[in-house]
C-alpha cells in the first residue's frame, strides 16, 4: 500500500508544484497543499506513517545539505555590513517578540525562544524568482537580499545548535559550550583537511557516481557526528554542505544531489508536512493565525529594512529588502519539524505554524513587486550610486 502512496505523492507534488510556479508561487506551496488536500484533513487518501517518517528524515538532510552547498560565502565579502546589518537586525526583532508572545501564551522559556526563532527564519527560494522576474536580482539590492539570507542561515542554525543542546537533560551551558566547540573546530577541520582529500580520492575511482556518493557519505557523516555531539544532524548536514561547496566539486554534488533529493525524498517532506496539517486545530485557533502572521510580516520587515537603512539604502530600497526577507519557507518548515520532534513545539501550534508560513509566502511576491517594479533602472552591484 505504501508504494502506491509513494507514487501518488510524487505524482501529485510534481503536478501542484508546477501549478504553483505558473501561478508566480514557489514549487513548495504546491507540494504543500497537496500534502493537506492528500492527507487526513480533506480526502484522507494518505495517512502518516513511519515510513513516511523515515523517508522525511532523509528528504530534511539533504535539503540542508544542498542549502549548505548554495550558501555563497564569497558573497558577504561584496555585501559586507549591508548584508551583516539586514540579516541581524531581521533576525533579533522576530526572535525577540516572538520569545515575548510565546512567554505571554504560558509557554516555557526554550519553547519560547523556539517560537521566536521559527519567526526569525528566512527562505529566499520565493524572493530569488521575484528579483528574476523584475530583473533586480544582480542589482545592489538583491545582492543584499541573498548576502542577508546567507546570514540569517548561520544564525539561525548555531541559535539552533545551542538550544537543541540545552534541551537535553542534566547538560549545563559550560558543557554545551564545551561540545559546541568541539563539534564546530572539528567540523571546521574536517571541511579542511578531509573533505577535499576525500573527494578527490573518490574522483578517479572507477564506478558510477563516485563524487556524489563521497558527498553523500560526507553529509551523512556530519550528520552523525553533529548527533554525537549532542548538536541537531540537520546542523551538521548544513555545515557539510558548506565544506564542500568551499571544493572543486562543488557544482558536480550540488547537481547530482539536487536531482536525488528533489526528484524523490523532498517532494516527500514537503508532502508529509501538508499530511501533518490538522484544520480543526487551525479552525480553533484562528485569531493566533492572524495574530502570529501579522507578526511575523511587520517584525521581519521592519528589522530587515531598518538594516537596509542603517546601511545607506533609500526609505523604498529599504522597505523592498524587508519584504524580500518575509518569506519564511522551507527554512521554518524544517524547523517546525524538528520542533514537533524534541518538543520544543506544542502539537497544537504545528498546523499554525505551516499555515502561517503559507501565508508569509503568499505575502512576499506582491509586497516586492510594490517597492522594486519601478520603471529606472537600479544601479548594479559595486556602483558607487546610492539608490
């Protein structure tokens, strides 16, 4: 039976994720709703289950690993403070209200901080498509727009890392500390003096896919060693990602493990995501919806654009750079997962969350197209004209 559910799943996915991007959305809101519409919640044709789990498990490890290849370093040093200034002021507004709510509706304090950390999170997959479609993605601003988001990332998942270590029973800060560092400066080491020594070994190797498959090993072990340390695997499947996009190899894995993970494992994570959804806790708790999306649009937008205007850019740059970090995606799915998981997220509030992210992507796009589609043309990245 789960084999039909399989195909049923990819099938459908491909389908509504196409459906999406026609209608100027990004493909995951599609694999999104067709996870509800497949699910409990309206024809109840699939039901969660541990080989869907399982199968998630892998599709959110590749997903960060792949995130980790995209992250474009090289970036911040042409985005500079501008992108520091956005992605931190982006992230400390959201965190901090977010922290005050959670505090407000009786939670406790990390599920509180995990709250506002959901809030802080930023996928630009849906802003990237709209600067492509305005023609603004190698202006000054988009450029900020991916440095920024490159930022929130790393922020994001070590705000991640250290919570998921004070969450464990009977762990004090001093030993969190002590296995973060040790967790980070061997991971720093491995990206080093391993990896690249390692893909190069498994380049000349006379099987199929040898890279993808030292890749592979290479997430999985990061992975596995971010466990050991007491650290989330998706942190150490992200910090993978980074080492080796830092290679030669860089393009050949991103390649080959994108046609891998979105070909069948994410497509299922997205899904499984959408199954989860219960309409009756939503249906329930519509005021908090609203009350949380409205939150999560102003706090974002306000600390991100305050960054861009602390850095220079115009009142309507400003405000364009803050919506183009609304978006909270795949980035804050994946998070609320792991939430759900450790019991840093009430069951209760899981559904709100995904509708939430739903609506803060659906938000985005207009918003952008408000304060870039302008008729002049926006100076290019390392012009000295300030816009």
């Amino acid at each position: 039976m789960f084999i039909a559910e399989i195909a049923l799943i990819l099938m459908a996915s491909k389908l509504f994720g196409d459906l999406s991007v026609r209608l100027g959305q990004p493909a995951v809101l599609g694999k999104l709703l067709v996870g509800i519409l497949l699910g409990p919640s309206l024809l109840g044709w699939v039901k969660d289950n541990e080989f869907l789990t399982e199968i998630s498990e892998i599709g959110v490890l590749l997903l960060m690993f792949i995130a980790g290849l995209e992250t474009d370093l090289a970036l911040l040093k042409k985005t500079g403070f501008a992108s520091v200034s956005v992605g931190t002021l982006g992230i400390l507004l959201p965190l901090g209200l977010g922290y005050a709510v959670g505090i407000y509706l009786g939670l406790d304090p990390f599920q509180s901080l995990f709250l506002g950390l959901l809030l802080s999170a930023t996928s630009v997959s849906i802003s990237v498509q709209s600067l492509k479609e305005m023609n603004r993605l190698k202006t000054r601003e988009g450029s900020v727009i991916l440095g920024a988001a490159v930022i929130d990332d790393i922020l994001v998942m070590i705000t991640l890392a250290v919570m998921m270590s004070l969450t464990q029973s009977g762990v004090s800060l001093g030993s969190v500390i002590l296995h973060q560092s040790f967790f980070f400066l061997f991971a720093i080491l491995l990206a080093l003096f391993f990896v690249p020594h390692l893909l190069r070994y498994f380049a000349p190797l006379r099987v199929t896919e040898s890279v993808i498959t030292a890749g592979l090993v290479i997430a999985f072990f990061y992975a596995a060693m971010a466990e050991f340390f007491g650290v989330s695997d998706v942190i150490g499947a992200y910090l993978a990602g980074i080492a080796v996009s830092l290679t030669d190899y860089k393009q050949e894995v991103f390649e080959k493990v994108e046609t891998i993970g979105y070909a069948f494992f994410v497509p299922v994570f997205f899904t499984s995501i959408g199954i989860s959804v219960n309409f009756t806790q939503v249906g329930n708790q519509m005021i908090f919806l609203l009350f949380l999306t409205l939150i999560a649009v102003a706090t974002k937008w306000i600390g991100a654009g305050l960054g861009a205007r602390l850095s220079g850019f115009g009142l309507k740059s400003s405000a364009g750079i803050g919506a183009g970090m609304i978006s909270r995606g795949e980035v804050a799915l994946i998070l609320a997962s792991i939430g759900l998981e450790k019991s840093l997220l009430p069951p209760s509030y899981f559904s709100v969350i995904v509708v939430m992210v739903l609506l803060t992507t659906l938000a985005t796009p207009p918003l952008m197209k408000l304060f870039f589609q302008r008729k002049e043309p926006l100076p290019p990245l390392g012009t000295d004209e300030q816009p």
